[in-house]
C-alpha cells in the first residue's frame, strides 16, 4: 500500500476511534432489526397510520412518530417515552374529532378521555381503559421529579411504544368499522 494512503487511513481510523467514544451505541437485536428498520423509516405505517386514512395529522404529530422512533432506535428511553406519548395525543386528538365530529382543540388527554367515556359515543372500554394507562404515563412524564428511574428504562419505553401502537390501531379499527356502518 502507498505509504500516504495508509497515514490518511490511519488517520480516518484515529478521527472515528477518537468520535466512537463519545458517542453512545446501540446494537439492533437480530430478531428486531426488521422492527426498527420498519420503525425508522415509516413510522405512522409501523404504528398503524395508514396512508389516506381516518387519521390526518399534523406536521408536528408526523414528526413525533420519527423522534420516538430515533430516540428508542438509539436507547434515549425517557425521550422516547415522551415523544411516544406526545405523538399518541395528536392521535388521541384526531379521534376525538372523528368521533365527535367537534375541534380538540385547546383539551388535554384528560378532557379528551372524559368525553370519549361518554356511552353514547360507543368507544371501545379496552380502547379506553389503555388509553387511560397511557395518560397517567403521560402525566408522570410531564412532572419529571416524580419519576421513578426504574420505570423510564428501555423496557418502559418498549412497553410505552408497544402501548400506543395497540391504542394507535384500537382507534384506526373503531374509525374504519363506524365508517363501515354509517355507509
């Protein structure tokens, strides 16, 4: 080899060495690589948003979905957990709107929740009760001195994202099956 090419490769090896370190990694399990990769490139489809759907969001809801994915891609769990939860509203508002045919705007997932519990509004009691669980998430991330470390782990994260994918789809079903019958 030419001796100047291997000082520019001993180079680029001391520059990426020097940048490896300072940096976290996150090794994809073989078994989840497809997940994340899903995960990564199209989020709202991972998550059950289909395209030209029952659910519009905005650009800002749009850009949680990827941030969840980037952060619980890379194992920041409490960035992911709050993005994924932060999307999961822009959902749950969406929803709302579908269901009620009035503006979410200005209500919190709270609100939101007590109107949907409403009988006649036919929610489903599995989608609300998970909807539920995931707003008290929502409520302990907004108060981060009341977080308990142990459950802003890479679990929690899995179990916030595995969470609100099932809700994500519970609410695209209930969507679909009421355009359904109104037809």
């Amino acid at each position: 080899m030419h001796p100047r090419l291997r000082a520019l490769a001993r180079r680029v090896e001391q520059i990426l060495l020097e940048e490896a370190s300072k940096r976290p990694t996150f090794v994809v399990l073989r078994e989840r690589k497809g997940e994340i990769e899903s995960m990564l490139n199209e989020p709202l489809g991972f998550f059950g948003i289909p395209e030209n759907g029952p659910l519009e969001l905005s650009p800002i809801g749009r850009e949680d979905f990827f941030e969840a994915a980037r952060c619980y891609s890379v194992g920041f769990s409490v960035a992911s957990i709050m993005f994924m939860l932060r999307a999961t509203e822009e959902v749950l508002r969406c929803y709302y709107c579908q269901v009620t045919k009035h503006t979410a705007k200005g209500k919190n997932w709270g609100n939101l929740l007590d109107i949907l519990k409403i009988p006649v509004l036919k929610c489903p009691q599995e989608l609300i009760s998970l909807l539920s669980d995931l707003n008290q998430k929502r409520n302990a991330a907004m108060h981060p001195k009341e977080q308990i470390p142990a459950e802003w782990n890479l679990d929690s994260a899995r179990k916030v994202l595995e969470d609100s994918r099932r809700a994500i789809k519970m609410m695209v079903h209930d969507l679909n099956k009421r355009t359904t019958e109104n037809s």
